[in-house]
C-alpha cells in the first residue's frame, strides 16, 4: 500500500441490525477526512448495498460469520473493501440493469455500479471461503483530504 494511504477498518457480525453501524463508520471517516457530501452519499448508499447484500446473500446461512469492512484514503482515490465469509462470488455475473425496469428488490449490485468508479468481488483462497468486493471512487484529490482522523 502506498505510504499516503489512511486505512480505517471495522469488524461487524453478519447481523442486519449492524447495518447503521457499517453506514455511519463510512460517514465517519468521510466526513472526518473532510470529503464532499455528495461522495460522501455515494459511498455510504454503495457500503450500505454492499453488507446488505453481504449479509442476506453471503452470509445466509452462516450465523456466526463475521463481515470486515476497510476504508482506504489515498491522494485521489477512495477504496472500501469488504471481505466475507461466504461461498465464492463472480459478480461479472449479475447483469447490468435497465435503470427503468421497475421491480422489488434486486438493485444493489446496480447501485454500486452506478455510484462507484469501479466494483470488483474476487473470490478467496481456493478452498476457503471467502469474498473481497472492491469498491473504489476517485474524486478531486489532495486539495479535497485537508486532514483524515
């Protein structure tokens, strides 16, 4: 990792009751690092589809699993990335929506795509479980971070 990288992390249990908590750390460290509201917005509506999804999908039957969420600050772009303890993911997958059809449910993936710069998932070490979904959003830079925690 580069040397101006400001790494913030949490470690939650796979509880849908702790998605307000994995929102108003992103919220946290976004405003503590002095970051646009609008990026700001983006990134905890993306956070909080991610461990939603996490957490119903993922985690289904995995009680116990735990759900680890960084936050990474460099001079011009901001990376979340959330590893899991579920079954292998190829997010390539998911078909990229029409943003008019209407229908329940079904539009996390979509709004990460929509939000982000770039989303990822790679699975784990072959044999483990284990997904890391990577989001990353570039913004104005250097100027913008003024101090960060």
């Amino acid at each position: 990792m580069p040397a101006d990288v400001r790494v913030f992390s949490l470690n939650l249990p796979s509880e849908l009751r702790m998605l307000s908590v994995a929102r108003a750390f992103v919220e946290a460290v976004g405003q503590a690092c002095l970051l646009d509201r609008r990026i700001i917005h983006a990134l905890v509506t993306a956070s909080g589809e991610a461990v939603t999804n996490i957490i119903r999908h993922a985690h289904r039957h995995l009680p116990t699993a735990q759900l680890h969420l960084e936050f990474q600050v460099l001079a011009e772009t901001l990376v979340l990335v959330f590893q899991d303890e579920g079954e292998p993911f190829d997010i390539a997958q998911v078909p990229h929506m029409d943003p008019g059809e209407l229908r329940i449910g079904g539009r996390g993936v979509f709004l990460m795509r929509a939000l982000m710069d770039e989303v990822t998932c790679e699975p784990g070490i072959a044999g483990r479980r284990g997904n890391r979904l990577r989001l990353v959003k570039r913004y104005g830079g250097a100027g913008q971070v003024r101090t960060c925690g």
